[in-house]
C-alpha cells in the first residue's frame, strides 16, 4: 500500500482529482446553489403571510371570547399529530378516498389548533411558496381543462394531498417528534411489505399483464401488495427505504438494530419481487446518495456488490435487469411509442397543457399516438405534468425540486442529520424512477411524495437537526 501511495502514478491521479473536485466545488453554480439566503423577514412580511396570520389573530380572539378554546383544549379535533399518525400508518391499506378524509381531518385540526392555541405560529420556508404556486396551477388547469368535470375532481385530491405538506411542516416540533412518526411511517411500509411477500410464496399466482410472456417465462409474479400494481407498490417501497436504512443506522442497543435491520430486509426484499426496473435503477441511484452523503467510503462497498450480482442474483433478477433498453421487450417498445406521441402533443399543447386525469389525455392523445397505442398516461412523470400543466405548471414543479434540494442539502452541510440525508435519497430515487413511469398516478403515492417533501423540508430546522 506505502509503495502504490508513493507512486508517481497515484501522485498524478490524485492530482487530477482535487483539481477536478477543487474545480467543482468552487464553481458558480454549486456556491450559488449551497450559498443560504435569509429570506424569513420577507416571508414573514408579505402580503399573504400577513393575511393568514390576521385570520388566525381574529379566530384566536373569537374562539377565545366563546370559550371555544377552552372546551376543545383536550380535543382529538385540537390535534393534528393524532391525525397524522393515522395517515402514516393506514395509508399503504385504505382506499384513497379514506386516506383522504383523514388528511381532510389532519388539516381541519391544524385550523382548529390554530385558532385555540395563542402560541402557534405558521412555520416560513422558501419552498413553501413554490408548493403554494403549484397549488394554484393545479386549480386553473382543472378549470381550463378538455375534461372538466373528471379534472375538478382530480384537482381538488390532488390538492388536499398537496396541503398535507404544511399539515406537516406546521405540527412537527422536536426530534422525538419526528424519529416517532418516521418509525410508523416505515413500520407501515414493513406491514405493507410482509402482505406482498404473502402474495408471493403463499397466494394465488397472479397474471403475467406486466411482464412479456416470451422473455420472462422464469417470472410467475411480480409483487404489489395493496397497490394492485407492482410498479406503483416500487415507488411507494423507494419513498421508505432510505428512511428505514438510517433508522437502523441511528438504532441504539441489538435489539433496535435487528429490528431495523429486520425493517429493511422486508422492505428490500419486497422492492425486488416487484421486478420493476425502474425502481431497481431508483434505489441503486438512493443508496449511491446516500453512502455519499453518510460516508464517501461506502461507494467503493457499493461498486463491489454491483461487480458480485451478477454471480449470487438469481437468473430470473439478472434477465429482468440487463433487459432494461431492449427494445424486444414489448414493456419497453410500449414505453417509447408513447412517449414519442406524447412529445408530439407537447408541439400544440405545450404552454397550456390539456388538463388533469386520463379522460383528458385520452381525449387528445389519440389524435398523436404512434402505432396505434392505447395508454391511460405517458409513462413518464415529467411528459404527463408537462402535458397536464403546460408550461408554467413544469416550471413551478422544477422550482419546487430546486428549492428542496437547495434548502435540504445547505441543512446538510450544516449538521449532517440523518432525516435530511435520507429524505433527498428518496426523492432522488423516486425521481429518477419518474423518467420512465408516471409516479404520481396513484393518488397514495402522490400523498407519500408530498409527505417526503414535507419531511425533509422541515428536517432543515434547528430544532430538528441531530
């Protein structure tokens, strides 16, 4: 090791790298993005922020002069973090319209809470108003779109699980706080998890719809769990992993360790009998971040059992996973042809979008569809919000994505906490599984990204910091 460290060639490919990294980190475009800027008085100061907190002021003094707040002092209705116990642990197994009213009564107990305790105050991050313009774009399309009545209905979910966001960002205060509800959170996606891996070695085998017949024969089912769909229960599954990964990290004592460790086993295990290669390639890109933002060290554990799966895998798993990009696999010529008659709908629909839901991209869609193919979406995250949303609606998404990393990763370089780190793993897994699904086409699923959002958001305060 002392003679490869004091060759001339290790000098040199060291020199390269700092030259490189130095190169990197000193560029514009990184300090400008690690560079914080306070923002909070002018937040605090603006018109909106004004106006809320006017309202609350007013209904304080109203609750206050009925003796409301007196009588729904020890009320479950005064108490949002009862409500998002719920939502975290029923999500993965109510049915959406469910999952919904809970997130309605999480959100009419922050008001009530709001109106009854002269302490609270709304909580200000830059995001925040990025998710509030997104919120107000969701609106207009549902009301300007090709399908009106299906969109108003879509819009108005969509927006309810859009303000679970500041349900949360608004009701967690303390790191007890947090390591609580991210222990439902995963334990859920365990639950979740065990079902899947009941359907795989106990249940009735499950029909082949999502796989090609003639390259996967070897593959009698592909795990979904509650979600009817192992594609979607993949993207559900990338969303916990990170967060169960740092819950083991993070364990005190053996027992905590091989309970997570137990965690993350179900969930992992569960995430590859999905045999979704979109989400394989997300999580692969979710433990990258991850050990790089845990410990650079553990790339090179990474690297090495990527070169030794090939050897332990399972043939079915390698077959599934050198397929991605064939295009003789009938999933993967299906994607293109749709993608490419999506793209043709952007050249007349690009700056208005058509409107929210599948009646609305079914009604337009046909007219550009290559080779005849029927879809219900895109097939990509990106195309079908660009499509829905138009322009501005893409745009404020991205700022959105932008001021969630920007704000989560300055956190990051501040304390190193473990919630922060694992939340941008799992959007960034998410993320990059969206290039080739449309990941927020079950509605729990777009409620657990908000939620991530949420959680790594508010994972930036002090307080909260490890």
């Amino acid at each position: 090791m002392d003679i490869w460290k004091n060759s001339m060639t290790y000098k040199i490919v060291m020199a390269i790298n700092h030259f490189f990294r130095n190169l990197f980190a000193n560029s514009m475009f990184v300090q400008g993005f690690v560079k914080e800027k306070d923002t909070s008085e002018t937040q605090k100061n603006s018109i909106f922020v004004k106006v809320m907190n006017a309202i609350i002021h007013f209904f304080q003094k109203f609750f206050h002069k009925l003796k409301l707040d007196a009588l729904l002092e020890a009320s479950i209705f005064t108490k949002p973090q009862v409500w998002i116990t719920f939502v975290l642990a029923l999500s993965p197994f109510l049915p959406t319209m469910l999952v919904l009213a809970l997130v309605l009564m999480s959100a009419f107990s922050l008001i009530l809470k709001a109106f009854t305790d002269t302490s609270f105050e709304l909580k200000y991050f830059k995001t925040n108003t990025w998710i509030l313009a997104f919120i107000l774009v969701v609106a207009f399309c549902a009301l300007t779109s090709v399908s009106t009545a299906e969109s108003i209905k879509i819009g108005m979910l969509t927006i309810a699980f859009i303000l679970f966001y500041f349900v949360w960002i608004n009701t967690i205060s303390t790191k007890e706080q947090m390591r609580f509800y991210l222990s439902v959170f995963v334990i859920a996606g365990t639950v979740a998890a065990l079902y899947g891996l009941y359907q795989y070695f106990f249940g009735d085998i499950y029909s082949q719809e999502w796989l090609d017949g003639n390259m996967f024969e070897e593959i009698k089912m592909r795990v979904y769990s509650t979600f009817a769909n192992p594609n979607v229960f993949g993207e559900y599954l990338l969303l916990v992993i990170p967060f169960s990964i740092m819950l083991l990290i993070h364990s005190k004592g053996w027992f905590g360790r091989l309970f997570w460790l137990a965690n993350v086993g179900i969930l992992m295990l569960a995430l590859v009998l999905t045999f979704s290669r979109g989400c394989w390639l997300g999580i692969i890109f979710a433990l990258f971040v991850l050990a790089i933002l845990i410990d650079k060290r553990l790339i090179w554990a990474g690297v090495l059992l990527l070169f030794i799966a090939p050897f332990v895998l399972p043939e079915s798993i390698m077959a599934r996973f050198t397929s991605i990009g064939n295009m003789a696999d009938t999933s993967t010529s299906y994607r293109v042809y749709i993608w490419l008659g999506t793209i043709a709908m952007l050249k007349d629909y690009f700056l208005s979008g058509v409107g929210l839901g599948t009646s609305s991209f079914n009604l337009v869609y046909p007219l550009y569809a290559y080779n005849d193919i029927v879809a219900p979406h895109s097939h990509s995250l990106y195309l079908q919000l660009f499509v829905e949303y138009g322009l501005v609606g893409f745009i404020v998404f991205v700022g959105i994505i932008y001021n969630f990393y920007k704000e989560t990763f300055i956190a990051y370089l501040k304390n190193k906490n473990y919630v922060t780190m694992a939340s941008i793993a799992a959007i960034t897994g998410f993320l990059v599984q969206s290039a080739t699904d449309y990941t927020w086409y079950n509605y729990r699923v777009v409620l657990i990204f908000w939620l991530v959002i949420a959680i790594g958001i508010s994972s930036t305060r002090n307080e909260l910091s490890r």
